[in-house]
C-alpha cells in the first residue's frame, strides 16, 4: 500500500528538522524574555524543562509568548517546537501550530522583531522554516483555513535567508 503524499513529504520534513535543528542548551533564565516583554511568569515555569526534552505542555506553555522569547530562546525552543508540530498531539489540538505560523508569517508592522527573533538561526535552519510552511500547505486544514498566513511566512522567511545571504 502507497503512503499518501503528504505523509512522505511529513516523513522528509521530520529528517530534515532532526538534521538541521539539533537540540540545544537551554538559555539562562535572564536570557528567555526580551527585556520588559512577556510575562516573568513563563521564565520561570519553564526551568522545570532544563536539561529535559519538551513535550505538549512546555509548547502550550509557550505558544503566546513567542514574539517575548529572545533569539536565543528562540535557537533553544524551536527543535523541540518543530517536531512537536509534527506529532499526532499537535495534529489534533493544531492550536500550538496554528501560533507558530502566525509567528513565522508576521504582519509588516511586526517583521523586523521576528527578524530579530531568527537572527540567530543558520541558513539551512530558515530554509527548513520555509519547508515547514509548505509542509503546511500540503495540508488540507492549514491551507483552507491559513494560506494568506502561510504564504506570508513564506515570502518574509525568504526575504530573512535573502537577507542572511547578503550579509554572510
């Protein structure tokens, strides 16, 4: 029996996450939250996953505070965001992806601070964030319901390696 499109594409992307993302360490607590943004709170909560792979409830805890995580945050959480998108948990809450999109397609008054949030990433690590919005508009729900956000991270991820080339 032939595996459906979109699961050997899902299979490809999981590769290509575990290649280009490894796990990292874990920031220090003052280096989680851009100063004055986000709520203390999360910094805190998430010392618990120190030095611990993160499941579901270090992503919910998460999810709406991406734009207050520093770009180092960011290296650190993204690995762990990643795959957790590609599990049965997130393909059926989809809340936790749904974020992440919005994160990585964000509006142009907004693009320069998740610019900075990405600073930090290689070329080959935007690249796969580019693959990953894809991925997602293989995928019957996000392209129905989030194409005009998909294609937006798209062209501005694209713009950031364009950008990442230039100055590299």
């Amino acid at each position: 029996m032939k595996m459906p499109i979109t699961n050997l594409i899902k299979n490809a992307l999981s590769e290509e996450i575990a290649r280009t993302f490894p796990i990292v360490e874990m920031p220090k607590a003052e280096k989680i939250l851009v100063p004055g943004r986000g709520d203390e709170y999360i910094a805190e909560e998430l010392e618990r996953f120190r030095n611990k792979e993160l499941d579901g409830v270090a992503i919910r805890l998460v999810h709406q505070e991406m734009s207050s995580l520093t770009a180092e945050a960011w290296c650190w959480i993204l690995p762990h965001y990643l795959r957790f998108c590609l599990t049965p948990e997130a393909e059926y809450n989809r809340m936790e992806t749904e974020f992440l999109i919005y994160n990585l397609g964000p509006e142009p008054q907004f693009q320069a601070n998740a610019a900075a949030r990405l600073s930090l990433l290689t070329s080959q690590q935007i690249s796969t964030l580019v693959n990953f919005l894809n991925w997602c508009l293989c995928v019957d729900y996000w392209r129905e319901n989030f194409s005009t956000y998909l294609q937006r991270g798209v062209e501005f991820l694209s713009a950031v390696l364009r950008s990442k080339g230039a100055s590299g």
